[in-house]
C-alpha cells in the first residue's frame, strides 16, 4: 500500500529570531531539514511533499530535485499546511505520513513502525507520542479513561489539569488518506493563536468513533523538535554522539568524544585516532590509521593514510599519505601536501602543490607555488606571489633547497637540484645545479661597536 510523506517547513520559527527559515539551520553540518528527509525518504511512494512558505525560496533551492513542494502563502497554522499539501496528494489512497520539518532527531525505524501500526490495523490514524519529563510547551495527548488516545490540546489550550499530562505530541502522524481528508476539512481556528491545528484532527476522528491510535517512542530523545536555539543545540549534541558512535563502530578511536566536532557525511578510516578540540567538517575525508592531535578545523579536506595533525587549519586542501602537518599550520584551499611530506609551525600554503617527501618546516608562505619531490623550504621563506594586481607561480624543481628566509619572487624557477642561500631575494631562474646567492655583500668594520662605547662613555 502506498505511503506519501509531507514535511511541514513552512514557519517561519520565530523563536529563532533569525533571518534564516528555521529548518535550514545547521545541525551537525547540514540543514535540520535534510536529517528529516533522510528519515521519512523511504517511506514515500514519492518525493515528499514539503510545505514552504517562510523563506520559500531559500527552502526549496536547497531541496531542488529531492521533493515535491506545496506552497502555504500565509502561516495559518499545521492543519493549515496540510491542507496546503492535499492536493499534491493526487488521486492517491493508502496513507499519508505527516511530519514536523523540525525534528532532526527522528529515526527512520521510529517512522517504519508508526506506518507498521497504522497499516496493520483498522486505524484512521496514528501518532507518536513521547513521555516527557518536562512536557512544556508540547502538544499533550488526552486519552480516555480506558487508556484510548481521544484527542490533542496544545499547551496554551490547555487547562492546568492536562498541563500536568507529561505524554506528548511528537508531530509525526500517519493518516490513512480518507479520514485525513475529512478531518482537515473539519478544521477549525477556534483557538488560542487562530490557528489551523493538524492536532484537532485527531479528536475530530476519535469524535466521529474512528480509531486512533499512539507509538510511544522508546527513546523521547527523537521526539524533540527544534524551536530555539538553546534545542538547536541539544539536538547537535545528539546527533554528534551518534555521528561519533558510528565512527566507533567502525574503529575509530575518539580520546574524548564530548569535546570532538565531527559533521555528518565525513569519513575516517579504522585505526585513526581523533584527540579532543577536533572540529571536522563536511566534505572531509580522513584515511586509516591517521592520528589527529588537538586542536584542528579539518573542512572539505583528504587526508591520506597514516597522516598526523596537529593544531591546524586545513580548507579545500589534500594530505598526502604519511605527511605531517602543524602544529599551527594553515593549509588553505587549494593547498595540496604530497605523500611524506612535513608541513611545520607557522607554515601557510594557498593553491599550491608540495611534492612527495618534501619540508616546508617551518614560518613559510607558500602561495600559487609548485614545489617538486624532495624539496627542503628553509625557514621563512616566502613565495611572493602577488604584485598587487595579479598573482604569479613559482616553481621549485625536485631536489632543490631554498635557504633560509629566501623571497621567491614569482613567477621564477628554482631548477632541479639547484641551491638558494639564505636570505637571498630571487627573481631570475635558478638553473638546474646552481647555487643562486641574491643579496648584499657583509661588510665588517673592525672595532667599530667598541669604539662606539667608547664614545657614549665620555659623554
Ligand atoms: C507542534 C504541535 C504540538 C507538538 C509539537 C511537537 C500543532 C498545532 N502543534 O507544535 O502538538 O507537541 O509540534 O514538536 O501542530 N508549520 C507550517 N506552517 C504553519 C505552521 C507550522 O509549515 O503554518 C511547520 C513548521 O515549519 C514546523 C512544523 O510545522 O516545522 C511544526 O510547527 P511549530 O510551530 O514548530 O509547532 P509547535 O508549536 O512546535
Ligand atoms: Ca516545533
């Protein structure tokens, strides 16, 4: 029997106070959103129809492709989307599964059996509910004294007696399509907010002697919708252990996974070990048996096998097997570190290539340069790139080894095998073998600085 999901995304969440749509902030490196999808998505015959309105455009370009979209102009309230939804719904029969676009929690397996329920048995509807030690501001569910669901009220309705009710209204509900119809239609604004509850559905269909009935998720954790920031940042809290949890399984090793930051979608390889203060971001692939000591931000980058971090900050940038980078190193897009090289303090590399086994240890800026295999970078040498209108590359050959704190003026080429003394500013080719020596003569002045104390005496 066919099931179609709505997804409900039209508010404009309010107690965000942001100018962002509420279900396109982030959570553990993608939009709240996208975890909703990623739970109801295989159960719906269809893409999901999503209900935007508040920040529409933003909502659907991030979605393009991946749903169906119904619009509500105006936020009357969930029974109001819904209905902006049904006729998306086709000529279709079967059930239809509701959901609030705010619970980024919300597991697959938890909506696999809530739509279980509601085929296997004469239901209208079904919904999950949660038991809540502080139920505030939720949904409570009223049930009869036989321990039947007989309706919602919503916590400003509600009296203080059905305030005292700690089991809630997760906003997860799968309807079989007839009574859903129906009971929208039945919708009222008689409330508090003069709003179109969806919630009213349901002693609306209990009202007409319809069966409803309720999941009780094991784990109420799941259940939480995200209104503010402060649930914002206890549901990445969740989603981080689990994030991490799975990471484990596969045999990765986390000193402190509290203290770690690991976004959705990245890879590590087994046998890595992550220290605490690690924040890896999306697009971020991590190879086997890599250690990451404290203190990085690892975004959209590879890594390769064996590779040690520490205390850097690499975007857009690959390490190659083996190589080791920081501490306080700063790799930035482009920046691509070949296999056993070492990359040390206070280096930073931008759209360059450093071949395989070669050292920029450190203080250096390497920016727009090719550096070959076995290349030794002394310390603080800097790759003058930019003349301040257009950048420029330098190229240091294999084998080559630039001296300390040498400018590389681009573009210029220091041969294969070739020297660069220290402190040299080079802005001719270096051919292949030489030794390039590019800066004044030293002059000693004997007895001068004695003199000169001599002098400051007498006076
Ligand atoms: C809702 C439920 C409440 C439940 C709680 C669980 C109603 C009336 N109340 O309350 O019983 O305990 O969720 O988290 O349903 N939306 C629209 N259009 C609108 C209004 C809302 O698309 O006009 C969307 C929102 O974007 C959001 C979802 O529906 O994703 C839920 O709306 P929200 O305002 O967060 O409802 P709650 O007050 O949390
Ligand atoms: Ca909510």
């Amino acid at each position: 029997m066919d099931t179609m999901a709505i997804i409900m995304a039209a508010g404009e969440g309010k107690r965000m106070k942001s100018e962002i749509p509420k279900v396109l902030h982030q959570t553990c490196g993608r939009p709240i959103i996208d975890w909703v999808m990623d739970a109801v998505l295989s159960f719906s015959a269809d893409k999901p129809i999503v209900v935007v309105g508040s920040g529409a455009d933003s909502v659907k370009a991030h979605l393009e492709g991946r749903a169906q979209f119904a619009f509500q102009e105006r936020q009357l309230g969930t029974g109001h989307a819904a209905m902006a939804a049904a006729p998306l719904l086709d000529e279709r029969t079967g059930h239809v599964l509701v959901v609030a676009g705010d619970m980024p929690l919300l597991k697959p397996e938890t909506i696999e059996a809530l739509v279980e329920l509601a085929q296997s048995e004469e239901y209208a509807a079904v919904m999950l509910t949660a038991v809540l030690d502080d139920p505030t501001g939720y949904g409570r569910v009223l049930r009869d004294p036989l321990g039947g669901v007989r309706a919602i009220i919503e916590h400003r309705d509600a009296t203080p007696a059905e305030r005292e009710v700690d089991e809630v209204n997760a906003s997860v509900y799968c309807f079989e399509t007839g009574a859903f119809y129906e009971a929208l239609g039945a919708l009222s604004s008689q409330n508090d907010q003069g709003e179109y509850y969806l919630t009213d559905c349901i002693g609306y269909l209990t009202g007409k002697g319809q069966r409803v009935g309720a999941l009780i998720a094991s784990d109420p954790e799941e259940c939480m919708g995200v209104n503010d920031h402060a649930q914002l940042a206890q549901a990445s809290k969740v989603l981080r252990r689990r994030v991490i949890a799975a990471h484990m399984a596969e045999g990765v090793s986390f000193i402190d996974p509290d203290n770690t930051y690991v976004d959705h979608g990245v890879e590590i390889g087994r046998g890595t070990v992550i220290y605490p203060g690690n924040t890896l971001q999306r697009g971020t692939r991590i190879g086997r048996n890599c250690t990451i000591l404290p203190g990085c931000r690892i975004s959209a980058s590879v890594i390769g096998d064996g590779a040690r971090v520490e205390s850097s900050v690499l975007t857009d940038s690959t390490v190659g097997d083996g190589a080791t980078v920081g501490p306080f190193a700063h790799l930035r897009p482009g920046a691509q570190v070949g296999e056993g090289c070492r990359v040390g303090n206070f280096v930073d590399i931008k759209n360059s290539r450093v071949g395989k086994g070669s050292k920029v240890s450190h203080l250096s800026y390497v920016g727009d340069g090719v550096i070959g295999e076995d290349c030794n970078i002394g310390c603080g040498v800097v790759f003058v790139n930019y003349d301040g209108e257009k950048k420029y590359a330098a190229v240091v050959e294999d084998g080559a080894f630039v001296g300390c704190n040498a400018n590389l003026v681009a573009p210029v080429t220091v041969g294969e095998g070739a020297y660069v003394a220290a402190g040299s500013t080079v802005t001719e080719d270096v051919p292949r073998d030489a030794l390039a020596i590019a800066r004044s003569r030293q002059i000693n002045k004997e007895g001068w600085a004695g003199k000169r104390r001599m002098e400051k005496q007498k006076k």
